[in-house]
C-alpha cells in the first residue's frame, strides 16, 4: 500500500507542517484547500453548540484534569465533500490546541456542557469500532453456515426433513451481538 505524501505531515511547535522529504507537497495547494474547508465551515463554527449532541471533530486529552474536551467540530456534509487527510489538516490548523507531533484524530463526539461552560466530549468512535469487531466475527459464522448449507449432505437431509441439521437451522444475527 502506497503512503500518500500527506501521510507524512507533521506540525513543528511554530505552526508550521514538516514534511518527510516528500517531492510532491505543495504546501499552497494544502493552505488553499484549509482555507475553502474554512469558508465552508464558518457558518458551523459560529453555530452555538448545544448539550448532548452529536459532532463529528477532534477531542483533546488534558491529563491534568482527567477529562477529553472538544477540540473543532466539522459539519457532516465537509467531512463527505473533502478528502480525509484534507480534513485532518484543517481540524490541526484551526485547533484551539498546538497540535504538535502527529494530525489529529476524526471522532464521533457527544458534547457534555458542564455547568462552569466546559465543552466535555464523550468519544463515541470507541463503541462503534467494538461493534464492528463483534459483527465481523458473526458475519463469518453466517457466512459459514450459509455455506455449509450448499454441501450435498445438508441438502439432503433438508430434503427429508424439511429442516437444515441442526448445528445448520439458527443463522446469528444483530439479536444477542455483544452478550
């Protein structure tokens, strides 16, 4: 699998974004494509965000005070109309944080406003990927009984019966996924 040259990006603590001697960067093309997200989103970003609602953004750990707050917040339609990486760029430039080291991270976040105004987020992209662990491993039994169910010895005692044998009749589903 190829790495893209914006896979390399990283920000030094000036603000600037440090290439890994990649030849075909162009540092202006990215700055124009930030800039368009930003016209884009300046209507979102002045929108007042409202408590236990859903954003799609980056979230910052302060281990100090043990708590993830939100970052910068994207509208769904940018985040399907620009590249992923396009998007990871503009959430680093117009972070209320320094992003230092690597490009930040694209969350399902649930905004909890404490009553001190605190903008706490509840990362929701944790579950998600457990489910989708838990359904792939399901999806495999399914597949195998759905397969198992061709061979000559299920169809004939299908044939008989009227039923698949029995470690072939109950096909998993969504029902009982994460018990």
């Amino acid at each position: 699998m190829a790495i893209s040259p914006i896979d390399n990006v990283d920000v030094n603590s000036d603000g600037d974004y440090n290439i890994d001697n990649s030849p075909y960067f162009d540092l202006d093309m990215y700055e124009d494509i930030i800039d368009e997200i930003a016209e884009s989103e300046e209507d979102f970003l002045d929108m007042d965000k409202h408590h236990l609602q859903y954003y799609i953004g980056s979230a910052i750990y302060f281990p100090e005070y043990n708590s993830i707050q939100l970052d910068t917040a994207i509208s769904p339609a940018t985040l399907f109309s620009y590249n992923m990486n396009h998007i990871k760029l503009y959430l680093a430039e117009y972070s209320i944080c320094c992003i230092t080291r690597n490009l930040p991270c694209i969350h399902i976040l649930q905004l909890d406003i404490r009553p001190d105004g605190e903008y706490c987020a509840i990362i929701k992209t944790f579950w998600l990927k457990i489910i989708q662990r838990a359904w792939k491993k399901q999806f495999a039994k399914r597949m195998n009984i759905i397969l198992s169910r061709r061979h000559i010895a299920a169809q004939r005692h299908f044939e008989l019966t009227g039923t698949y044998p029995r470690e072939l009749r109950n096909i998993p589903g969504l029902r009982g996924l994460l018990a």
